[in-house]
C-alpha cells in the first residue's frame, strides 16, 4: 500500500494547467522585456530642494492644499537605506498623503556617504545637520519651534534633538523608533550571532579596518534575520506575480529600495552601536551628543509615538519603553498590525496612519 492517496489526474486537466503556467511565463517575460529605468522611479511626488550641507539634502514638498498647517513638519530618517520608502510611488505614498491632509512636509536626505566622511560623528549629524536645517525652516517660516517626525534611527535621532533642544520642537513624532535597545527576544539582540545588540561584533575593530561600514553589509545582516522570507520566498513568489504589471512594478520598486544601501560613517556607526545597542544608554540618561548630555526627560513637548505590532526590527517593547523616560504629559501612542516596512507601504498604513498624524498635530498646532 502507498503512503500517500493517488489523485487520478485526466490528460486534459494537466495539459491545461500547464498551458496557463506557460502563458503566465511568456506574459511575465513580456512584462520584463518592456520595462523603462522610469517605470521603477521612486521618491515622486513633486518636490523641491531648499538647503544643502555637504552631503545633506533638505527637500521641501510642494504642498497641494491651499493653507497648509502653519507650523512644517520635518522628517528625520534613519541613516541606513534611503528615506524614499515614504515616497515609494504614486499610490502607496505616506508623504502624498500627509500633503492631502494639508501638512508641510521637509525631508532630510543623508545622502551617500564616502571615505572623506568617515570620522563623521553622531554630533556632526545631530548636533550639526539636523539642528541647521530645523533652524532653516525656523527662520523660512517665522517659528520658534517646528514639528519633528522621526523614523526608525532617525527617530532615535530626533528624540536626542529634541531633548537636546526642546524650545525648538512644537510637537514630536517618534515612529517605530528603538528606544530601549537591549529588549530580550529582539532579533538584533540575540546571543551567538553577529547582531548589533551583542558583543559579538567588535565595532572598534570593523571601524578601524574599514572605515566606513558597507552598506551591503548592513542590508545583509538585516535580510539574514529572516533567511526564508527574505531571501528565498519572496522570490519563490514573484513568479506568481510576474504575469500583473502593477504588482510586478511594486516588488521590483521596493527591491530597488532595499538594496540601495548608502555606507554609513564609521565614527558615527561606532558611537551608535556602541552606546545605544551594547549600552543602552539612552534611556541610562548617559549618551553624549558632542558636549551634549541626552536627558529623556527634557522631552516636554507632546509626543506620538507610533509602533508596528509585526516589526521584528524595532520591536514594540522597544518603542513602548520611551514613555517611561520622557518628561511630557501629552503623550499618544499608537499601533498598527503591521511589520517594519509594512508601516510606510502597506494598504492598511496608507488608509489608517495619515490621518492619525495629520489629527494629532493639527489639534496641536492651533488648526
């Protein structure tokens, strides 16, 4: 007797199975075959460049309400990867869709470092960069304070600036921003791999050698932490897609997100990993920013902290820690049943996270 049922299967049955396979594979070739350099742009909504430091670019979006909010938000992302992910394309658009809700929206990008920016420091991106930009757009507009949205390390970033300079941030957006970095079933934390949380990596000695930390390494790193998923499934199911241009649009676009992959300067990547990741002293209330002594408390201003619940990078007990070091009593927090990119691309984010920021700033800001 065998060990498995036979499915008796007609002759036509199979031939018609695989005749849709094969017209699904020349469909999909097809679809390949006329693909344009254009078709995969991302970072589209209209914008305009209004600052530069060295590398750093600060961008303005054209606002497409006639009275935008009167305080500008300013979105810090993190230095790994580039920040068009909120931009992806037309339809999947958190920029897009703040602007619909009548923000004004300023986006730092970093850039791509090189070896002359190596002994570039958390202070010079903190302190220097950030800081001259959201005194930019104080002064463009008349403020004394602004809005901030942090994303990710740039929330990490953005929560330093503001409890470095509170009288120059309004109101504070932290999303999915690791906070406590030493939570205990984090995968970046876990023992006997090369994991950022661990000693198992000598940062001194990566730095020494190589000055800058590859990107690919880093995005690497990052795939590995789910092997299967990320490096052998997703692909497994591309083929199923091939054949629907649109769908096959959006994985070749987040494809090309993902593996652009800026270097990171080595003296920040040191202090970073270092400090924040093997000390976790961010919430110690011992992290120096240049001269600058990071208090979590001084965090006085309103402060949305928004989490994904599926985020296996920034886990929720992460962000979740930062309400009990801050100083404010205007404190939101917000989830969504997404993972860590699902947040900025998913359908669900598209619908339900714009409005959430948009409410929570306008009521804020006296619109």
């Amino acid at each position: 007797m065998l060990p498995f049922p036979i499915i008796p299967l007609r002759f036509e049955d199979a031939a018609e199975q695989y005749n849709a396979i094969v017209k699904k594979k020349i469909k999909g070739t097809e679809n390949l075959r006329h693909l344009r350099e254009k078709d995969l742009e991302i970072g589209v909504t209209p914008k305009e460049i209004v600052y530069r430091e060295d590398k750093v670019i600060l961008y303005r979006f054209q606002p497409v309400v006639d009275t935008p909010l009167n305080i500008p938000v300013l979105i810090v992302y993190a230095l790994i990867n580039r920040p068009f992910i909120i931009d992806l394309q037309e339809n999947r658009s958190l920029v897009a869709n703040l602007l619909k809700l009548g923000l004004d929206i300023y986006l730092m990008d970093w850039g791509y470092p090189t070896r002359a920016d190596r002994w570039l420091t958390l202070d010079d991106y903190i302190n220097g960069y950030i800081h001259n930009c959201v005194d930019f757009i104080r002064t463009k507009h008349h403020l004394d304070k602004i809005n901030l949205l942090g994303i990710c390390q740039g929330g990490t970033f953005s929560l330093c600036y503001s409890a470095i300079y509170p009288e120059k941030v309004k109101n504070l957006i932290a999303m999915i921003a690791p906070v406590d970095f030493q939570i205990s079933n984090a995968l970046l934390n876990m023992k006997g791999g090369c994991t950022l949380g661990t000693d198992a990596v000598d940062i001194d000695l990566m730095v020494d050698v190589l000055g800058n930390i590859p990107g690919d390494y880093l995005n690497f790193e990052f795939l590995m932490l789910k092997p299967w998923q990320l490096g052998i499934q997703k692909y497994l199911d591309f083929l199923e897609i091939i054949d629907d241009e649109d769908k096959l649009l959006n994985f070749l676009r987040m494809e090309k997100w993902i593996f652009d992959s800026p270097d990171l300067a080595g003296e920040a990547y040191r202090q970073f990993l270092k400090d924040f990741y093997q000390g976790n002293k961010l919430i110690k209330g011992e992290v120096r920013i240049g001269d600058k002594l990071v208090n979590l408390g001084n965090i006085s201003m309103p402060v949305l902290n928004l989490y994904a619940e599926k985020d296996h990078l920034v886990t929720p007990a992460s962000s979740l820690a930062l309400g009990q070091y801050i100083g404010t009593k205007d404190y939101t927090v917000r989830s969504f049943p997404v993972g860590h990119v699902g947040i900025y691309v998913s359908r669900k984010s598209q619908q339900n996270l714009p409005p959430v920021i948009a409410d929570w700033l306008k009521i804020r800001s006296g619109d």
